[in-house]
C-alpha cells in the first residue's frame, strides 16, 4: 500500500509529487495518459503571470506572486529555459485606464513588485509594433515565460529520481473507500493508498464523484492558438495582454522562451476532452490580436501551427458557488484531498500552491493518521544538466562531438537538434516514448517544418532505443496518433 497516490501527472500532480519526494513516503503518481503533462498543461499561453489580477481573498491571489518569485529558482535547479520578461496590461480607452489603476492597486495588495503605469509615449518606446491608438499600459516587470511541458517532464523526472513511483497509462476506472484507506481500479493495475490526491484537471470533478457526493463542478472550457515562426520572434518583447473583461484576460501577444511568437486564446464552453480547432475561432484570435499589434497582419504567412487545448473552470452549480477559484482543500471525505479547478494563474502558482497543499494539508494528514513523517535526507532537488547543443559554442561544440559523436548528427534540422540529445531524453526517468514526447523535452518537430523531416529518424531512433518494431512507435497515445500500419513492401513484391 502506497501513503500516497496522486491522480493526475499535470504540472499540478507532478509537482506536488515532486514536494512529496522531500520526504520519507511511499508515494504514486497516476496518469491515463502515456506520458506525463499532456492534457492541459500540453496547451496553454506559457505565462508566467505577475499576479496583479486576482482578488487577494482568492487562493489565486494568495498564490500566484509567491509563485511567480520561486520560478526563476525552481527553473534553474530543474534546468528548465525561463525568461523575465515582463508584461504590459494595454488600455484603449479612459475607461480602461481607470481599470488599469485599479489592476494596479490590487497587484500592490497581492504584493507585486516592480509595477508601474506608463503613458502612451512610453509603451511605444518600449514596444515600437504596439498599436498608435493606445492610452497607456500597466507594466509588470515579474512576468516571465516558460515551456510548461518541458517543465512539467522536468518536475516529474525530479519527483521519480528522488522515489516517487511513476505510473502512465493507468485511467482510473473507479476508487473504493475502504475504512479511510482507498483502492483505485485503473486500466493499468489496482492500486492501494492510504491518502488521494485529486489532481486531475478537467476530470476531477468525475474523479471525486468516485468517492463522495458532488459538492464542485467543472466547466471545460477550449482556448485557440497560433504559433509564429522565430523569425517574427522579436515583434513584441513583453507579453502584450488587452485590458481584461469578465470573460477573461482576452487575447494576448507573447514571445516565447525559445523565440517564437504565440497569439491566443479564445475561450469557449466544450466538452471534456474536445481539442479540435474551428475556423472562426482561429479568425476571431486573428482580429482580436490586431487591436494590439496591427502590424501582425504582415506575418500571418508565417504561422507555423494552430492548436487548441482546454481549461478547467469551477463554475456555479446546484452543488456549490466556487467562484471560479482554485479548489485546494481537504474533501469532506477523509483521506481525500481535491486540487482542483486548477486554470490560469495556475502554473505559476504551481510552486507556492504545491509546498502549501503538502505542508498545510498532506502531512497534518499523514501525522494524524500516527504516521512520523520525516523529511528524505537523500532529496536532490536539481536535475542532470541537459545539453542544448544549438546554444553552444563552436568550441563547445567540437570538444562535446569529440566526446560522442552522437551530438554531431543533426536529425531536426529547423531546431538544429542533435541525436545525442534525442537519446538523452529517451534515457531519462520520466522519459520519452513517443514522437510527441521526444518533441515536448527537446523540441525535435517544433520548427518550421514541424516534423515533416525529422520525425521519420526520430520514430527510428525511439525504436532502436526501446528495442520495438518502428510501427510500435506511436506520435502520441495509441488511441490518438500512430504512425505506421505496415510495409509498403514484403519480399521485393508489393504489398
């Protein structure tokens, strides 16, 4: 029997797996998927927020500034690409101005450094492709950028080599209480713990179903995408946000930390589980991202993919009002903790809502139940370096290919990504198994071409590695994507 089984390997499970590992405990982290992070923390806007918005009552306020202050520590000894960025809150009107002061206000109440309101001339030296017309902006200089699902792979990596156990493809099916104890039907194997940790993204409202009477509800909700080829990288350098409604922060402009440009998203009820793209939607991101940076529409020839992923919002119901806040709370039923409704600012609370959620609720609980917990003497909270071949120095380069000549095979030719570095996220705990696996951790299939060259050496390579046939390779779960069905040739005859 496990002391903890975590539900969900999102940036929320897998990091609270990773404040687990801090000490002496049996701990299992669960997914349904075949690799970890690839729900909704595959598909989101990569922002590392200041924490301006949020009301100070709400546990997203409560969270995301401390969140965002322990990112840049929690990225370095993960070896995670992060960037500082900053960001600007643009207004277009009077109107907005005023919203802006009041943004402003209650980012002084969250405790927010480094804010300021600036005039029109000022957002315009800052940022020369922003739109003439504004009034002004709210800048904060704590936001930042992050790849969430490198990170996410990152954290779980961290969790496993520190001792929790890590177990993909097992869909929880049904969880019975037994006595304060809980034994989890999985399509994998069954699994015995003694503490649930509900944390699994748009679906813990059916997880919790499980186990007690409904008292939350979630709202699935889609966001659409762009993404820019790096050559229109340097458009904007904040993350450029229009002046937020009650329906959201509304479509925001943003470089990412590897030099791209992302537009989106829209927001729109959907079931669970929908991530298709429409072209409306994709045209309203389009026309709303133009109110900011007009001189986007010289570069939508440079769009290099279009995705949609979703989100998970509390809403209303006959159960109870959340009032669209996190969900970070002990249930009514004992031994089962819900982290749930867990959507934007989420990520970047991740850091301060997961040592919260394991101080003040996990271990009071384990410590009633009689158990010493003591802390893992043996905890490394840092990863093994990975090489990010481009980066390097031509000397770098040359002593690193002298060393294995792995690194000096370039298989993605757009990201200029080497062999040696495919094989060292094959071979890492958490590691890939995929093609969209190898792709999240090191950016194999992220270029211009997306794939189209490279993902035929990559399903090579992972079969190679994994000793499996190549038409056992799949781009992402077997239920989603393979890749081969067979030979197109049999004994020099066609098949």
């Amino acid at each position: 029997m496990y002391d903890i089984a975590i539900i969900g390997a999102g940036i929320a499970g897998s990091y609270i797996a990773r404040e687990l590992s801090r000490f002496q405990l049996d701990v299992v982290l669960l997914d349904g998927e075949n690799d970890v992070g690839n729900q909704i923390t595959m598909a989101n806007s990569a922002i590392v927020h200041a924490g301006f918005d949020a009301p100070s009552y709400k546990l997203k306020g409560k969270f995301n500034a401390p969140g965002n202050i322990m990112y840049e520590k929690v990225c370095a000894d993960l070896d995670v690409p992060y960037k500082r960025t900053g960001s600007l809150v643009v207004a277009h009107t009077e109107h907005e101005m005023m919203k802006l002061h009041e943004l402003y206000q209650n980012g002084l109440v969250n405790g927010v450094p480094d804010m300021r309101i600036l005039f029109k001339d000022e957002v315009h030296e800052m940022e020369p492709n922003i739109n003439p017309d504004i009034c002004g902006a709210l800048y904060a200089g704590t936001a930042g950028l992050v790849s969430p699902f490198e990170l996410c792979a990152k954290v779980a990596e961290n969790a496993v080599d520190n001792g929790v156990t890590l177990k993909l493809n097992h869909l929880v099916t049904n969880i019975q209480n037994k006595n304060g104890s809980f034994l989890i039907k999985t399509t994998g194997e069954d699994i015995e713990a003694k503490i649930v940790v509900n944390a699994a993204g748009v679906y813990a409202d059916d997880i919790y179903k499980m186990v007690g009477e409904p008292y939350f509800k979630l709202l699935a909700r889609k966001g659409n995408y762009f993404i820019f080829d790096k050559e229109v990288g340097g458009l904007v350098n904040n993350v450029i946000f229009p002046c937020p409604t009650k329906n959201g922060k509304g479509i925001l402009v943003a470089p990412t930390v590897h030099g791209n440009l992302l537009i989106g998203p829209d927001a729109s009820p959907v079931e669970k589980g929908d991530i298709s793209t429409t072209q409306d939607k994709l045209d309203y991101i389009k026309e709303n991202a133009l109110k900011n940076c007009p001189t986007l529409k010289n570069s939508f020839n440079k769009i290099i993919r279009s995705y949609a992923g979703t989100r998970n919002t509390p809403v209303a119901d006959t159960y109870t009002t959340t009032d669209g806040d996190f969900i970070i709370e002990e249930s009514p039923v004992k031994n089962f903790v819900n982290f749930a409704g867990y959507e934007s600012p989420g990520l970047t609370s991740i850091p301060a809502a997961g040592w919260y959620v394991v101080e003040e609720i996990i271990i009071p609980m384990l410590e009633r139940q009689g158990i010493d917990v003591k802390e893992n003497e043996n905890f490394n909270p840092k990863n093994r370096k990975h090489v990010y071949f481009n980066e390097l120095s031509e000397e770098e380069k040359r002593e690193l290919i002298a060393k294995d000549p792995k690194y000096g095979k370039v298989i993605c030719r757009c990201e200029t990504i080497t062999e040696g570095e495919i094989l060292d996220v094959i071979h890492r705990s958490a590691g890939a198994t995929t093609v969209k696996s190898v792709k999240k951790r090191c950016r194999a299939g992220m270029g211009r071409c997306q794939g189209g060259f490279c993902s035929p050496r990559v399903v090579e390579i992972l079969a190679r590695e994994l000793d499996c046939e190549m038409d056992d390779v799949m781009y992402d779960s077997k239920d989603k994507a393979y890749i081969l069905c067979g030979k197109t040739k049999s004994n020099g005859e066609e098949a």
